[in-house]
C-alpha cells in the first residue's frame, strides 16, 4: 500500500486525466442518494527515459452524493506512486486532491513506445464499492541499433581489401531508431573511418541513417576494432558498438594504400 500524507501541490505534467462518472455509473445529471465518489476513469502520463522524477498528475475525487463520503484509503500498483491526505470525510460537493507518480523510464532497460501500467484503488464509503483508476504512462525515448539493408541487425561488418592498391568496397550498415523520440548523430570514434552517407544527421522514430565504413588504409592494418557511435536527444536503447572485422590472407593483403584515421 502507498499512502502518505500530503505535502505538496504537485503541477501537472502529464498527457491528462479522462473523465469518469460517480461510481456506480449513474445517470449525467442525476444526484445519487448517499454518499458517492466520483472519480475519473484512466490518467496518463509521459515519461522519458533517463528522467529520474516524471511529473506527477494531479487529480480531485468529488463527493457527488447527498451525504457524507469517508475517504478511507487509497493503494496503487505498477511501481505508481500516490500521495493525498487520507483518511478524510467530504461533504456532499466537496473534493479531495491525489497526485500520482509514475515510475522513472531506465535507460537500456525500457524501450520508448512501450507503456507502465497500474492500478489506483480508492477505498471509500460509497455504496457501490471501492474505485478504481486506470494508470498508463507512455515511456519517450530513442531505441537505436545497427542493421543491414534488410533491416536485419547486425553487431559487426567485414572490411575486404582487395590487394595493395585496391581496399574494395567499404560495407555499409544503418542506425536504426525504433522508438517515438528523435535523435540527432554526432560522431563515430574508432580506428576506421566512418562516413554519412545521407546529408541530414536527423534520427527521427522509425528512421535510420546510412553509414559506410573504411578500410584501414595504414600500415598498423588493424584486423579488429569497435566503433563507437553518439548521439544527442533522448535514448532508451544506446546504439551498441559496432565490431569492425579487417581480413586480409595474413600478409599484406590487408593493407590497400594512404589515408585512414578516425571515425567522423
């Protein structure tokens, strides 16, 4: 159970509250006898991954009946968080004030586009049995990862030079965002040479980006490096590092000419 006193007002920061009628489902218009808790139907919230304190959405119970309603308690499940001056008696008309928590959105565990959900229970007087409120928060973030021209995802490439004079055909792979926030590329650091193939280095949700990726034209011939991608905006899901695999015939065969350096 989560009840505790009340402190503050708490703003609210959320996608908003849908409207409900008075437990028991009473006509629009009509005035119940006794007492009855009116409260809304379903509240929602955003959260966005890395946010350690989402904003809470407030919300009042109303005492739509005729008499007396006994606020007794309220409990919620789904990692939510409830906090209103409980226990408190309402006379017809007036209100009771709760504010609800949604739980934080982790980064690398929680995946934008998904969905918390919980249960606000209120228990109460009224006649017609305890309340309920359905809770759903909608998690905001980037989910980045690396996939070849299918869309399928992939976690290394293979860079095959050619022969001395000729480093082959750089292999490409994409940056792909699953999520409902957009992101914006900076760089990639790493031994070879990574290069944007489209202009833009916008990311939206359900987008990807184009990369190619250099032979290492240097004479330290690196066979196997990681690459690390960054990016700037809101992410669930980081983009991995990407293994880059330089083969060759265990000679010379691995290096292909001038150039090289880091990834940009």
């Amino acid at each position: 159970m989560n009840r505790t006193p009340w402190l503050s007002f708490l703003a609210a920061g959320a996608l908003g509250v849908v409207a409900g009628a008075a437990c028991g489902g009473d006509e629009p218009g009509e005035v119940p006898g006794g007492p009855a808790a009116n409260i809304p139907a379903q509240v929602r919230f955003s959260v966005t991954c890395g946010d350690a304190e989402p904003a809470a959405q407030v919300f009042q119970v109303v005492n739509s009946g005729t008499e007396e309603l006994l606020v007794r308690s309220a409990e919620v499940t789904g990692g939510f968080t409830v906090t209103a001056a409980l226990p408190i008696t309402l006379q017809p008309g007036a209100n009771i004030t709760f504010s609800v928590q949604p739980p934080a959105a982790e980064v690398g565990v929680d995946r934008g586009g998904s969905v918390k959900s919980g249960v606000l229970s209120i228990d109460t007087d009224d006649p017609r049995g305890k309340t309920q409120v359905q809770l759903r928060a909608e998690v905001k973030g980037a989910n980045l990862e690396f996939t070849d021209a299918e869309g399928q995802p992939v976690s290394a490439v293979a860079v095959v030079p050619v022969g001395l004079d000729d480093c082959g055909a750089a292999p490409h792979v994409f940056l792909r965002n699953s999520g409902n926030a957009g992101v914006t590329y900076d760089s990639a650091t790493g031994h070879h040479t990574v290069t944007r193939v489209a202009e833009s280095s916008e990311l939206p949700g359900g987008e990807s980006l184009e990369f190619s990726v250099e032979p290492d034209a240097t004479d330290a011939c690196v066979i196997n490096s990681d690459l690390s991608f960054t990016v700037t905006g809101d992410v669930c899901i980081a983009p991995p590092t990407l293994t880059v695999t330089q083969t060759g015939d265990g000679g010379e065969t691995c290096f292909c000419g001038g150039g090289g350096g880091s990834g940009t």
